[in-house]
C-alpha cells in the first residue's frame, strides 16, 4: 500500500544517499512492503517495531542518518519541542530501503488497454 511519510528536507541527502534508512515516530505510519515516495523516489518500509526512544538513540541513530547519539537527540528535541527527548517514551520505528526505479511498481495494463 501506498502511504504517506513526510520528511524535512534537510534529509533529503541523507536518505537517496542511503545514510537515512529508518525513522522513528510517535505514531505507526506503515506496515512492512508499504511504500512512500520522497524527494522524488520511492522507498519501501522492511521493518516497523515498538521500541523505547533510548534504545534508537543508542542502537538506531546511524540509521536515523546521524554520526552521533546526540546528534539524534538534538533533532528531536527541535522537532519535538515540548515533550523533549524522553527516553522511555515508546515510538515507532520504521525501516525502509530505496527501491531501486527500475524496480517501481507499474500499473498492470487490462487486456483491453493493450494494443493488437
């Protein structure tokens, strides 16, 4: 299923150069072979898990497209800013991979729509 998943543009390079491969979210957005498009590509969801904010600060910020734990805790405090980072707090992890264009799911094409 096609889904929406919005991203700031700032990681717009992180995530077609393959840095940024997961997100965590305070809400569930997809299911696993869900897809989203951003930055002008498709990317596929592989894994969604339930987990505590601190185990994706510590386990997970590569993944989030970060060198740095804090780096990850800096980003979310900004795009959070009441809540804060709190590292108990349960999110949703999401995965996803680039999907390759060659590989972009097409429309089937109705015997009726095809040319003879």
């Amino acid at each position: 299923m096609k889904i929406r998943l919005p991203f700031y543009p700032e990681f717009r390079e992180r995530m077609l150069s393959g840095q940024k491969t997961g997100t965590s979210r305070t809400r569930k957005f997809g299911d696993v072979g869900d897809t989203f498009d951003a930055f002008g590509e498709v990317f596929e969801i592989v894994s969604v898990n339930l987990m505590q904010l601190g185990d994706v600060k510590q386990y997970h910020f590569k993944h989030e497209g970060f060198s740095s734990p804090e780096g990850f805790v800096a980003i979310w405090k900004r795009i959070h800013p009441i809540a804060g980072f709190r590292p108990f707090q349960k999110v949703w992890y999401h995965e996803f991979r680039l999907v390759p264009a060659n590989n972009h799911v097409q429309p089937t094409r109705r015997s009726a729509d095809v040319g003879h």
